[in-house]
C-alpha cells in the first residue's frame, strides 16, 4: 500500500513537472547576427564611414598645417626677434590646442552620430523580436549575443518584491 502511495505521488509530481514545463517556452536570438542582416545596418555604417572620413580628412589638414608652420618657425627661430618669436610660439600652442579640442569635439560627434544612427535599428530589431516573442507564445527569449533576456510573457512574476522580503529590506 505504502509503495501504491509513493508512486501514485511520484506520477503525481511528475505529471504536475510535465505540466509547468509545457507552460514554458524558450527561445533565443542573436541579436548581432539579426542586426547585421538588417539593411538599415549598411546604410548607417555607410553614412557614419563618410562622417569620419570627412573628419579625418580635415584633422589630417590641420596636423599639416601644423607641421608646416613649425618647420617654418624651426628653419627661422634663430634669427626672429624676441616678439615674432613668441607670437609664433603662441600661434604654435594655439593652432596644437584647436587640434586637440577638434579631436574630442570629433569623437564626440562620431559616438553621438553612431547612436543617432543605430538605435533606430535596435529599437526596430527589439520590437520585432518582442513582437514574435507574444505572437508564437514564448515565455523568454534569450540574447545569446549579449547574455540577456529581450521578451518576456506578460503572465511571469517579478520576483524582486518577495526577495526583498527576504532580505528584509523596502
């Protein structure tokens, strides 16, 4: 009797398990792979190539502009006077100053013009990858690019409040 009861509750349990898994369901992407096929991908590495392009071509001027008018100053420091000297040297830190500044002011620029570019993409990848997530069923879908979860059912339980309770905390 006592054996009748153990596996009356073992195929209990076990049809209870098969029941909860049935209820999940898994899925997974690589968002890299699916933002890389996408063809709004090409258009904004385009575009973002051509600004950094423009933006090296015109540091390059500055850097010889630079390199002319120190071998200029270098070929006659010896012979210009105090004042020409120090105007010159002036003009030196200030032309070095400005192509320093342009180079933040560039990277900025670049890192400001790429997320313009790309969130648009990702959003759209996002969207759509949540919109299959509810449409086919799936309870999560995992990155297996960036190791999160991009979808979850709207019928999952946010944990945080009761592990908190946990930890006494508020």
């Amino acid at each position: 009797m006592k054996n009748m009861i153990k596996l009356v509750a073992v195929a209990a349990f076990m049809l209870a398990a098969m029941s909860v898994s049935a209820q999940v369901k898994l899925g997974h992407i690589n968002t890299q792979e699916l933002i890389q096929a996408m063809p709004e991908t090409a258009e904004a590495r385009k575009t973002l190539e051509t600004k950094q392009t423009e933006i090296e071509n015109e540091l390059t001027n500055m850097q010889e502009s630079f390199r002319t008018k120190l071998e200029e100053y270098s070929k006659s420091a010896e012979t210009m006077s105090d004042v020409i000297r120090a105007s010159k040297e002036q003009e030196l830190q200030e032309l070095q100053q400005r192509i320093q500044n342009f180079q933040q002011l560039a990277v900025d620029n670049l890192r400001s013009t790429e997320q313009e570019l790309f969130q648009p993409i990702m959003d759209k990848a996002l969207n759509a990858i949540k919109e299959v997530g509810k449409e086919n069923g799936f309870t999560y879908v995992f990155d297996l690019s960036a190791g999160g979860i991009l979808y979850f059912a709207d019928n999952t339980e946010d944990i945080l409040p009761l592990v908190k309770k946990k930890l006494g905390l508020q």
